[in-house]
C-alpha cells in the first residue's frame, strides 16, 4: 500500500490509500503537514503546515500523473483563527489561480499538533 507514493517522499499513512484513480478522477485522502518521516512540520505555525500539506498535495498529483491544474476544489481545514494565514500560503503555492475553495475554521485534527489539512477534488 502506498508504494508510489512513499517512493515520492511522502510519510507513510496509518492503514489507508493516499489515492485511487478511477478514470479522469483521483480521490485522496485529506493531506497533513508531515514530512516524508512522517513528522510535523511547523509546530504551531499555520503557514508552515499549509505550505507542507499543498507540497504533499502537488507530490500525489505528480506521482499519478495528473497535473496541477487538475486541482479543481480545496477544501482547507484550519484549527484556530489564523485561515488568513493559510490561505495567503494556499494562494501563493497555487500563483494567485486557486480553484474554487472552501476555507473551514476547525476545532480540532487528526493528529496532535496539526493545525491544517487540505482535500481536493482532482480530475483531468
């Protein structure tokens, strides 16, 4: 499970796909701020960890050979009240052309420490 995508640098998940193609779709799974060791990156800082999540969000489209533009919806998870923080980073790694986007202000995540996660509807 998940062979490719550890080969890219991405962290190994806790008993689930990162992604299935079917077609002209891939359906993943929401991506976290961890390094390929599986460690969070940016303890504490939103900016950090959405900078981290669009990276390993930009590694799986690669890896299964869509491209960027194929990002069609974000969906954006953050703890806290700093989603402008995040979404300036979002913008930035996207050049100011995000897709359509809903930004969610969240009480809480999958794994301590993580401050955002973020889902998109991906298809060519």
């Amino acid at each position: 499970m998940n062979e490719a995508e550890r080969a890219a640098g991405l962290a190994p998940t806790p008993g689930y796909r990162y992604a299935d193609v079917a077609g002209d779709e891939l359906f993943v799974a929401g991506q976290v701020p961890h390094d390929g060791d599986g460690r969070l990156v940016g303890a504490g800082a939103v900016d950090a960890q959405a900078d981290q999540c669009v990276t390993n969000l930009f590694r799986l489209v690669d890896v299964h050979g869509f491209e960027r533009q194929h990002v069609r919806r974000l969906v954006i998870y953050v703890v806290g009240d700093d989603l402008a923080g995040a979404w300036a980073v979002v913008r930035s790694r996207f050049d100011g052309e995000v897709p359509p986007a809903t930004l969610l202000g969240v009480a809480g995540l999958g794994h301590p420490g993580q401050l955002v996660e973020i889902d998109a509807t991906i298809r060519r």
